[in-house]
C-alpha cells in the first residue's frame, strides 16, 4: 500500500472549464477531472480536449490528477484513453470494469498510444460482477494501483436502500478491500451523495476509514474537509505510533519479541501498522 495521501478524491466535470480551474485551490488529494457520468453526449469531445489542455497548463501542486474516461463499450471511450495516455496526468480512471479482460485491454489500449510506465490505472467497481471478479481484476495488470468504489451504480444494480449504516453495501465494499490489499492496491470508499446530510456523511467516512479504506471520493468541495479529517491519523494516533515503534525498538534491543506499550502486547505486526501510520501522517502534514 502506498502512504500517498488519498483522503479525498473530488469528481471534478471535464466539461466545466471554472470547476477545473477552481480546483488548483481545493485541499483535495486527489482530483477526478470526470470525462463519464458529469458530461452530457453532445460534449464529450470538448470536456476531453479541456481536461487535457488543463492538465498541460499544470498549476495544481501536490494533487493527484485522474482522468476517468468513458468506457471502451461507448463511442468515446477508446480516443479518452488514447488522449489520456500522453496527457501528464497521474492515472486513468476505468469506469464499470467487470473482468480482468476489461483492465487488460485498456492497458493494451494505453500501451499503444504510448503511455509511459508511470501513468497509472485505476478501476471503478461498481456492478455485481465486479464484486464477484475483484480478486481476478486485482491482479489483472502490473499498472493497475487503484480500486475505486461506484456505490451509487451498485445500490441501483443490486435494487438495495440507501441505508445509513450502509449494510447494503458491506459485502461488496469487504471484497473489495480485500481484493485491494491482497495484491496491494489503494482503495477508495464510494460518494455521499445528499450534501446536506453531514451527519451522514461523517458516519460514513468514520465507517470507511474503520474498514480499511485510503479515502473518499466526494462529490462536492464542501465534503473535503471531513473526508481529509476522517482519513488521517490524528495526533494521538500519531503520538501512540512514536511510541510503538520506539518500545519495540528497545524491546529487540534487549533480546525480546514483544513488549507491552499503554497496557497492550506489542509485537512486529503492530510496528509495521505504526510506521505506516507515521509515514502517513507525516505525508499529510508535509500539505499542510
């Protein structure tokens, strides 16, 4: 798992020229210049050309940049990809990838429009099949870095409820994490959609970030800073990190494998979680 910062992903639309010039401003990790569902029929070509023209005019700092595109079953899909392979742009965002096939031959796709090994490709899971397929699609392609969840498309496709405790939606979120990390990879929780539900919306970055997940895709500006808060440590995490990491320095030191830090067995599993916390944190501050 990587400890780049990816507490907030922001869908941005492709199609908005002041949202994407506004988002050089906004404290999101990640920003998701949206090329699908935010950009109607008849502006595809257009929000594609100005999500590249942005992107090579540059300005956005430490943010990630991720192009999701249409998909390669649509009549845009395939001149995305291959816009997005030379683009300068962090990754590419898949949408609705239900096989390993579908990952594979977007990367074919983006080889042979000469995309460099750095650009990265991420993946929306948001079908059944795609939770029934996220082992296979994990381990589809070594450009692959990113599980993105599309909870919004499966609620509609499993006939679910928004439910506030979300349990509709836990067996697909648990394969998913679990597909994730068996082949390490990032994952990211999907949208809230009802912005004036913040209560909601906490509870649901509280859930995420206990499950397991890198971050939050938003919909909105207005969600960042929850989603920034929820997923970083906080000082004492950070605080109680520090001191794992040195108990258990000192604890090899003197020829033993465990020790005991604020009342609790300490052992080697525990420090990798605490150096992960602190490579995190300190990450996170370094945007600050």
């Amino acid at each position: 798992m990587t400890t780049r910062p990816r507490r907030s992903a922001l869908y941005m639309p492709g199609a908005n020229p002041r949202a994407l010039e506004k988002a050089r401003t906004l404290g999101a990790d990640v920003l998701l210049l949206d090329l699908e569902d935010s950009v109607a029929p008849d502006a595809k070509e257009q929000a594609r050309a100005q999500v590249v023209a942005t992107i090579a005019a540059g300005g956005y700092g430490y943010r990630e940049l991720v192009i999701r595109t249409n998909g390669l079953d649509t009549p845009w899909g395939h001149a995305d990809l291959v816009a997005a392979a030379t683009s300068g742009a962090d990754a590419v965002l898949i949408p609705k990838v239900d096989s390993a096939e579908g990952v594979r031959m977007a990367d074919r796709v983006l080889r042979a429009a000469g995309a460099p090994e750095s650009l990265r490709l991420w993946v929306m899971m948001e079908t059944p099949r795609a939770m029934l397929a996220a082992a296979d699609i994990a381990g589809a392609c070594p450009r692959l870095e990113c599980l993105v969840m599309g909870t919004s498309d499966l609620t509609k496709d499993l006939g679910a409820l928004n439910t506030p405790d979300r349990l509709p939606m836990i067996t697909g979120l648990g394969l998913t994490l679990l597909a994730a990390r068996a082949f390490g990879l990032s994952v990211l929780d999907g949208v809230h959609v009802d912005l004036e539900d913040e209560a909601g919306f906490a509870a649901a970055c509280r859930q995420g970030r206990e499950l397991g997940f890198d971050g939050k895709t938003l919909i909105h500006p207005k969600q960042l800073a929850a989603a920034n808060s929820a997923f970083a440590p906080t000082a004492d995490e950070m605080a109680r990190a520090r001191r794992i990491i040195a108990a258990h320095a000192e604890a090899v030191a003197a020829g033993k494998g465990v020790t005991l830090v604020d009342g609790k067995l300490v052992e080697a599993l525990h420090v990798e979680t605490a150096r992960r916390t602190v490579a995190l944190g300190d990450a996170v501050a370094a945007r600050a």
